[in-house]
C-alpha cells in the first residue's frame, strides 16, 4: 500500500496539532516517531504468533497518534487492524486475513514519519532561491 503522490498528512490538521501543543509539539513528534516503532513492531510481532488480542493495543495507540498529527491514511490502516483484531478476538478467530495490512504498516509509518519531520523541520529549506539567493 504506497500512497505516493496521495496525501499522506493533512496539513491543516498538522498545523492545529502544531498550534495547539505549542512548544511541546517537536518532544510530542519525537514520542510518535519512538512509540510508532514500537507499535509497529508490536503488531508485526502479534501477527507472527497469530495473537489478535495482542494486536489491539498497539493499533489503537498507533490510531490514535497518527490522528493527532493530521496522518489520516496510518490512523485509517491502523484502525483496520484494530477492528479486525477485536473482531477476531470476540470470534476466537486468526488474524491471519489482515496480514497484507500489517505488511502494508511500516512503510507507510516510516512515509508518513519521513513527511511529518521533513514538514516541520525549521532547517529544510522550502524552496530553492528566494530572497537574497541565487536560484540555479
């Protein structure tokens, strides 16, 4: 699942995140990037002992940080997981059908992480030339 070219964060969305959390928001960025890894992983883990109550947990803490900074298309897949692994859990079913979605996970994280810090980065330049630069 690549959302190349799609809109991988919604920047009004970021930009309230941003204001709201003020100075806290880059400490903030840095637990989703820290605990976002560990979600991952937790559910990559879950999905290879086929334990779909493990899987609940960390999508829905991955769902609800992915929110908080506008990363819709992660919230929506990490979302997915988590109801298909409540669903499983109530079953007492496998996991096993999500599995292209815990696959499809990761590289969307690490996309949406890459567009989260490239966008909120006060040192990367925005576009070249400007004022006072020679574009070229």
């Amino acid at each position: 699942m690549s959302f190349e070219g799609g809109i991988l964060v919604d920047r009004d969305a970021l930009a309230r995140a941003r204001h709201e959390l003020g100075a806290g928001f880059v400490r903030i960025l840095g637990y989703f990037r820290e605990d976002g890894t560990k979600s991952v992983a937790a559910i990559e883990e879950a999905m290879r002992k086929g334990n779909a109550a493990a899987l609940v947990i960390p999508a829905h803490t991955l769902k609800g940080e992915a929110r908080q900074f506008g990363a819709d298309p992660l919230a929506t897949l990490a979302e997915k997981i988590e109801d298909h692994a409540r669903g499983c859990v109530e079953r007492h079913d496998s996991p096993e059908d999500a599995i292209a979605d815990v696959v499809a996970l990761r590289p969307l994280f690490f996309q949406t992480l890459a567009v989260l810090e490239r966008d909120t980065n006060p040192l990367v330049a925005r576009r070249p030339g400007g004022f006072g630069r020679r574009a070229g």
